[in-house]
C-alpha cells in the first residue's frame, strides 16, 4: 500500500471533493498548518459549487444558523484576501410586489433588527435596482449577504491551496473510505484524518448515510442572461419565492399568507417549487430557478420551464428582450427537512454534505465545524 506520506504528500488531511466544501476545508486546514491531500474526481471542478448564484444568503438562513452563518461570512472574507477571489459585500436586495411580501420583510426586519435587514421605501428600492419605474411597494436591503463569482471562486480557491503545498489530485476517484485508509482509482492512501465532501456523490461512498437521511438529487433549472449595464456585476435580487422559502424568513408569521398568495398569482412558479432570484456576474445575470427531487435526475432541461423563469426575472427587473446566454440544469444533494449532514462514520473519517442548497452560504462555517469537532486536527 502506499502511504500519502510514501507519495511525498505527507498527509495530515486527506479531503475527498474539490467543491466549496472540499476547498473552504482545505483553505483552514492548512491556514492551521496542516498537510493536506484533495482527491476529486473530475479533472477541474465543475459540481454544483460552480452551477450556482454565487449568493452567500447568509441573512436568509434559519435564526439557530445565525451563528455558523456569520462564521462561514468570516472565512469567505479570509479566503478572499488570501487568494484574491472575488466577492461582494454589497447586500441581497428584496424587492416587494405585493403587501404580502411587504409584511413579511417588515416583521422580518422587526424580528433581526436593522443590522441584518433595513426597509426601503419604493424609490430606494427602484433606485438599487436601477429603474425608475418598477412596479414595487418597497423593500429591503440584507447588508451582511455576500456575493461571490460560482464560476471562478472554486477553481481560484484550488490554484492558490496548490500554491500553498495542498496536493491535488485530479482525475482520481474514491472508491472506498474507512479507518484512514483511502482507496481511489489510481491507489490506495492512508492519511491521519479523511473528510469526505462529494456532494451528489455521496450515495455512491456512504450508501447507509445517504439511506438514513433520505439524500436524494434536486435539479434546477438555470439560465445566464445579458447584464443591462445599469445592473451590477454585484447585484443579487431575491422575491417573494425566496421569502418563500428560506427558512430565516418562512418563520414569519406572514408568509402563510405570502404562500397563498403566491399559490394564486404565480401558480406556474409554484407548480415548479420555484425560487426566483437573480445575481449578476461580470458575463451576465444569472437567473433561476426551479427545484425537482429525484433519486436519478431527469437529464432534460425542459424550455418552457427555461423560459418561465427567465421571463418572470427579466420582467422583475424591467428587461425588456433578455438575450439568454446559456441555459443548464443544475444539481445538488438534497435531504427533506435537513439543512446539512455532517456524520463520523469511524474516528479518523467524517463525511459533510450540504443537503439544501446553501452550500456556498454556510461551506466556510462547516468547514470550521468539521475541523474544530475533529480534535486530532488541531495544529
Ligand atoms: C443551480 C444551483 C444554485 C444554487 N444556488 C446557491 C446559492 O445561491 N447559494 C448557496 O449557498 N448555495 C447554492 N447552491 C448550492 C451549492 O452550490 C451547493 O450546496 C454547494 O456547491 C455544495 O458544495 P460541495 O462542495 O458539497 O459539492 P460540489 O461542488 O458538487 O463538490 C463535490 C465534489 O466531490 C467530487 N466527488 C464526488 N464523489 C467523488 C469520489 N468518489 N471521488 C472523488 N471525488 C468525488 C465531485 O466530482 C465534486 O467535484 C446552488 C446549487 C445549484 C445547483
């Protein structure tokens, strides 16, 4: 067998995936001085880490998340000034419709306070949204959300680890995990600590935790649209939907009434578990999206369900004729009820998959968690 240390790798930290969650635990592994070994499988990333809004919807989140929220806000700031990835720290803006999504902001804002949620009257909202004639009754700005680029932060993250001494190597699948011992396509590891990030691929490694946490695949619906120049490469829009949805906000009293509204006036966007949302990029705005749960994901991209959605943003934000730049399906694990799994099968593996699509929210966070619940690890 040959040893991660055999192989010159000296491997403290062995880390399965080259995703947000991989990457964001190597980036502390090694800030605390630790040797650390990637393994992914494909030859650069392209999982869902780089499928995504690039939104860091920290505010968003469940109030007993709140902590792990702000700390995973913290180490994406670190790992910005380590390696010079783009972020934005300019806030999520939500515009509202209707009274309905007024309420919920309001008791929202009253509920967090005005360092996490500020109101904004109808012209402040049309003037960050650059339009004077938007069709809104308010709104709010979110200053703590982040923003990052899905596209570049990842692969930015991995070229700077490398030049950090963290090993890659791409192109290499894990077939089997336990005690320390690594067994992947190309060879057999061994290293003090493995921890398994493989997103979708999790079924295929820890078949019994994937079963004990119903982890199934959800697939979105995505598009990337021109950027009109009077928006932001910064920019990231949530809506009704979103407040919908994430759990920090769906804990206001007025979003039952939200939801039925929405069920009313947007049953297409219900119909199709929609959570409309925007976020810019220096290529364009990056639109979506629908969430559909499977086991084994429909491969097809249904374009009326494209359009739908591209629609509704493009009108959201008074556009009038949206050029679509390209459209994809995006993927990620998926479990009811739970908002990550983090297990420790046997005392030297831990396993982490986010499982409700908050991954670049809370990835830093976890990764603290991960480390900091693993005392072997400590520098
Ligand atoms: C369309 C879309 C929109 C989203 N929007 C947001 C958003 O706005 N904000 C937010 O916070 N989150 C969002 N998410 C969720 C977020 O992208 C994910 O939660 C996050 O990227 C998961 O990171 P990860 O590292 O666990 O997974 P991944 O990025 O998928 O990385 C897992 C890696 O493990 C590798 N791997 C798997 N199995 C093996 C194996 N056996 N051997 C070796 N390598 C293996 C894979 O190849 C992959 O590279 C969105 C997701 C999608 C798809």
């Amino acid at each position: 067998m040959r040893t991660a240390r055999d192989m010159g790798t000296a491997g403290d930290l062995l880390v399965v995936g080259s995703g947000v969650l991989g990457l964001a635990i190597a980036h502390r592994a090694r800030r605390q001085g630790l040797e650390v070994t990637v393994l992914e499988e494909t030859t650069r990333p392209v999982g869902s880490s780089i499928q995504n809004f690039g939104h860091a919807c920290f505010t968003g989140q469940a109030d007993e998340l709140q902590d792990l929220a702000l700390a995973s806000r913290a180490g994406w700031l670190r790992a910005a000034a380590d390696t010079g990835l783009w972020t934005a720290t300019t806030g999520t803006v939500v515009p509202a419709t209707t009274a309905a999504e007024l309420r919920v902001l309001e008791e929202f804002a009253a509920h967090r306070g005005p360092e996490q949620v500020r109101m904004l009257s109808v012209a402040e909202t049309r003037a960050a949204l650059a339009h004077e004639e938007l069709d809104v009754v308010g709104g709010a700005l979110l200053p703590l959300d982040m923003r990052v680029d899905p596209r570049t932060a990842v692969p930015r993250l991995a070229a700077w680890l490398s030049t950090q001494g963290v090993r890659f190597r791409w192109g290499e699948r894990v077939l089997h995990t336990a005690d320390g011992v690594v067994r992947t396509t190309r060879g057999t590891y061994r290293a003090d600590r493995v921890v398994v990030c493989p997103g979708t691929g999790v079924g295929g490694l820890f078949p019994e935790i994937a079963d004990r946490h119903g982890i199934t695949q959800c697939t979105l619906a995505m598009a990337l649209i021109e950027r009109p120049e009077r928006l932001p490469a910064h920019l990231a829009v949530l809506t009704g939907t979103s407040l919908a949805r994430y759990d920090g906000f769906a804990a206001m009293p007025g979003t039952a009434a939200l939801r039925a509204e929405l069920a009313v006036r947007e049953p297409e966007l219900t119909a199709c578990v929609a959570n409309l949302m925007v976020t810019g990029i220096d290529g364009g705005l990056l639109v979506g999206d629908s969430h559909a749960y499977d086991d084994s994901y429909e491969p097809f991209l249904d374009a009326g369900l494209s359009d739908l959605l591209v629609h509704r943003a493009a009108a959201l934000l008074g556009i009038d004729s949206p050029r679509v730049i390209q459209r994809w399906l995006g993927r990620y694990s998926d479990a009811p009820g739970t908002t990550f799994v983090l297990e420790q099968p046997d005392a030297a593996t831990t396993v982490a998959v986010v499982t409700s699509g908050v991954g670049m929210t809370l990835g830093f966070g976890l990764a603290e968690r991960v480390l900091e619940g693993a005392p072997a690890l400590a520098a």
